[in-house]
C-alpha cells in the first residue's frame, strides 16, 4: 500500500504524544539501539550531533530538537563493513533536512515514525510497519521517540545482490530498479522485514562490532540480499525462495568437482575462487548455505575423508604418512590433529584396524 501523501507532518506539534510510534509516550530518554548500544556516543546539543552525523551520512544538512533544546538527546553507533555504512541512531523528537546528494540511504525504524517531506509530498514511517528509501531527493523530516538503523548503500552492492538472487550470471545486466524516494513496507511477501534487520543487527554485537570478523562472515551481503527483496519484494522473493538450491548447484557442483579431482594438490581459496567465477565472499555464502562450512573446511574434510578410505582399505604397504600426502597433507602433525578430531582415534588405529603395517 502506498503511504506517501500532500499532507502536514502527523507529527502534530513539538510536544505532543505520538502513537503506534513502538515508544512509551511518557519516555523521556532515547530508548535502546539497533546495535551497538552498550558504547555509545549520547549528544545533548543538537549542532554537534548533526556535525558528526553529516560525516556519516553524507546527505544530513541540519538538525534541530522538536520541543526544548535542554531536552535533546542522541545517542548513536556507526560501523562499515566492507564499504557498506551503517548508524544506529535513537533519540528525542527532531526536525532534519537533507541535501540533494548522489546518496542511496535506508530508514529501519524499530520504534517511533516520522515523516520526510520532499517537494510537499510526505512520506511515512513507522516501527515494524514502514521504512523509509530516500533517492538523493533533498527534503524537510521530523520524528518523534525513535530507534532506527540507517543504511548508505552502494548501488553496485545493490545490483550485484539483486542478480544473485534472481540466478543472474555475475557481471550481467539487471533490470533491478531502485526507484525514486518512497516509503517500503516492512511486511510484505509473508516476510517480516523489522525482525530480520533486528537479527542481523544482533549479529553485529554478538560480534562485537569485530569489522574484521562481520566481514569474513559476509554480513554485509547478508544486509544487501534482504535490502534487495525489501526495495522490490515482487521481483526478488519469489525468485529468492525458488531459485537458491539451482544458482547453489549451478555454482557448487563444478567447484566441487574441481576438489575432489585436485585433492592430492596444494589448493588455495584463490584457486576455487577460479574454478568457480563468483566472487571470495559469494563462494564462501554458497558454501556456508549448503554445507555450514567454509570452502577450505570442506576441502579439508574431504581429504580426510579420502585418507580415512584408504586407510581401512589399506594394503600392507600402505602407510598413513603416503596415504596422507596423496590426499594433499603436507603438515603431517596437524593432519593427525585434524583425523581424530573428526574421527576420534588415530590415522594408525584406523590402519592397524585394516589390518595392514603401518610403516
């Protein structure tokens, strides 16, 4: 349902009760944020904050508090994870205005609503409801008691998203419209869009903010994929809930194929990457999707598996050290460290079990 509207701020006037905001009306302090609130920075003057909050945000112009400026209190957590920068922002009822700009930016509200008027059209948000995708347009906004995530996305992010989950080839053109500022509904398609941003938001302290390690796991794709069948739920969700196991095999069967064929070499994440055609982290997700494992554990778990073969099918020349470097072992100890992890016993009680010599 379209929510955008020629209409005056819902907002009413500085002070007065806002409902369905997901707030407590009689709430005086910012309630809690998307992420990262336990090491917060928390502004009482509203110059400074929007000073730091252009250097974030890019697009943010002024800001000014809604009701008395003793009142004024912000508090927000910002991380970049791979290019893709995001702020959680929470804080008492303000009035805003944004510049136009080159921008992509994406409003989550987990409590409160506001409204973004661009040319005397008004735009709605409201926690667990709508959100808020603003296309460079320059406008006025005000909010009440509010929590929500901002995202400045990276139109190749966007589209690069947008064609794996509708099976594209990597490279190839989409027709994945962005569209103009608008509001987006946060349930659609069965999908409960707050929640998700809510889990994946948990994700970043449950890493403690760890860029290094949300980077490695590809939280960022994972932010991407959802803002993508948020932005369109009618071109992406159906393909997204289709076509996953097919882009799985058409990507993970030749790479498997490739692995079980080179085991006995040395082989790099690089060379996958190779075999493969998609991107490190791409790889990584399809691997993680289909198996709950890297690429390179599995490529470890599946030359364990071959020396474990060979050795209760081993002949009486056979020896764990041979059998280990045909199966692409080169550091003998922590090969033995590896097999019993996984298997329980030594390389050697699986061979002399064969009943062949282990020389």
């Amino acid at each position: 349902m379209n929510t955008d509207r020629r209409a005056q701020s819902s907002l009413g006037p500085p002070g007065a009760a806002v409902d369905r905001s997901g707030c407590d009306p009689h709430a005086t302090g910012p309630p809690p944020l998307a992420f990262g609130d336990a090491g917060a920075e928390v502004d009482d003057d509203a110059a400074a904050w929007g000073g730091r909050m252009a250097g974030v945000l890019g697009a943010l112009q002024s800001c000014e508090p809604l009701g008395p400026a003793a009142t004024f209190r912000q508090k927000s957590s910002t991380i970049t994870i791979n290019g893709l920068t995001m702020a959680a922002l929470a804080g008492t009822p303000l009035r805003f205005e944004l510049a136009a700009s080159t921008d992509l930016t994406l409003l989550i509200p987990f409590a409160g609503e506001g409204t973004f008027d661009v040319g005397g059209v008004v735009h709605s948000w409201q926690a667990e409801a709508r959100g808020l995708f603003v296309a460079g347009a320059a406008g006025s906004g005000a909010c009440s008691l509010h929590s929500v995530l901002v995202v400045r996305l990276q139109p190749a992010q966007l589209q690069a998203a947008a064609r794996s989950l509708l099976g594209m080839e990597p490279g190839s053109k989409s027709d994945f419209w962005l569209g103009p500022t608008r509001t987006v509904d946060l349930q659609a398609g069965g999908m409960a869009f707050g929640e998700v941003f809510r889990h994946l938001c948990a994700v970043i302290d449950a890493y403690r903010g760890a860029v290094d390690v949300l980077e490695a796991v590809g939280l960022d794709e994972q932010f991407y994929r959802h803002i993508v069948m948020l932005l369109r739920p009618g071109l992406t969700l159906e393909a997204a809930l289709r076509k996953p196991a097919q882009a799985s095999r058409r990507v993970l069967d030749p790479v498997c194929g490739y692995i079980m064929a080179h085991l006995h070499a040395p082989m790099t994440l690089t060379d996958l990457e190779g075999a493969s055609g998609v991107s490190r982290r791409s790889l990584q997700y399809l691997f993680w999707q289909r198996h709950a494992c890297s690429p390179m554990q599995w490529v470890r778990g599946q030359r364990l598996e071959k020396v474990r073969s060979m050795l209760m099918h081993a002949e009486s020349r056979e020896s764990v050290t041979s059998a280990a470097l045909q199966s692409g072992f080169s550091n003998l100890g922590a090969f033995s460290a590896y097999y019993r992890e996984r298997f329980g016993e030594q390389p050697s009680e699986t061979l002399r079990r064969s009943g062949a010599r282990d020389a």
